[in-house]
C-alpha cells in the first residue's frame, strides 16, 4: 500500500519547527519539518509497556509558514497526515526503503498563554525565516 492514513494524538515537538523555503513548480514554497514525540502504549495491567516514538513530519505552503512561528520544542499538536514509502539508491548504489510522513492537517493543542510563553523563553528558532505576513 503506498499511502496509508496517520493520526497522532498529543504528541509534543522535540524541538524547534525548521522552516526553508524551496523550489515549488509555481515559484518559491516554504517546507518545514518537525519533529513530534507521542507514547506508544502495549499489554494492560503490570505488564503494559510504554514506549516513546519520535516520527519526522513535513509541512508545506502557509502551514509550514504559521508552524514555524506557533511552534516550539514541547508544543502539544494532533497531526493527521499520509505515509509515503521511499526508496532510493545511495552514493555506494545500495537501495535505501523509507517512510515519509506528510502533514494534511495540524491542531495547536496549548492555549495562547502557553505558547507565547514557550516563545518567550527562546524555544523558536530565530534561524529560520520569518514567514509572510498576509
């Protein structure tokens, strides 16, 4: 199957959103990646396990633009997004297989006061560029 649906609920960004802006077919086109941190729960009782999965999205367009400025390390979010299988060959000319995760739709999970105040501590990057006001 090449693409497949993903929800992920209350995960937490493991750090600041990185926002670049690219080459589109119509012109120039911001793309951010972030990464969202979210449990993974097995079994019940005193046998459940609890482990953490890190999975690497990418946003485009104006939502990659407001992800940037919103977000920060620790920000709750709900990403929706699709799963694409990669695969490519290496510099050595091995096949490399892969997933790509896809962001169709993001929710800011953290009231205003919560995230202005992750921003005032200095958790965004002031690396990237700023995005465009409308």
């Amino acid at each position: 199957m090449s693409n497949v649906s993903v929800m992920q609920r209350h995960a937490h960004l493991a750090g600041a959103v990185k926002l670049e802006i690219v080459n589109g077919r119509e012109g120039k086109l911001a793309k951010a990646v972030l990464t969202a941190i979210s449990n993974q729960h097995r079994g019940s009782g005193e046998s459940r396990e609890e482990r953490s999965v890190a999975l690497q999205w990418t946003l485009w367009g104006k939502q990659a633009e407001n992800a940037a400025a919103y977000l920060g390390k620790g920000s709750h979010v709900n990403l929706v997004g699709r799963v694409h299988n990669t695969q490519y060959q290496d510099s050595e000319g091995r096949e490399v297989y892969g997933l790509e995760f896809t962001v169709e739709e993001i929710d800011y999970l953290d009231s205003k006061a919560e995230g202005e105040a992750r921003r005032s501590r200095g958790s965004v990057s002031t690396d990237a560029p700023q995005p465009a006001t409308a």
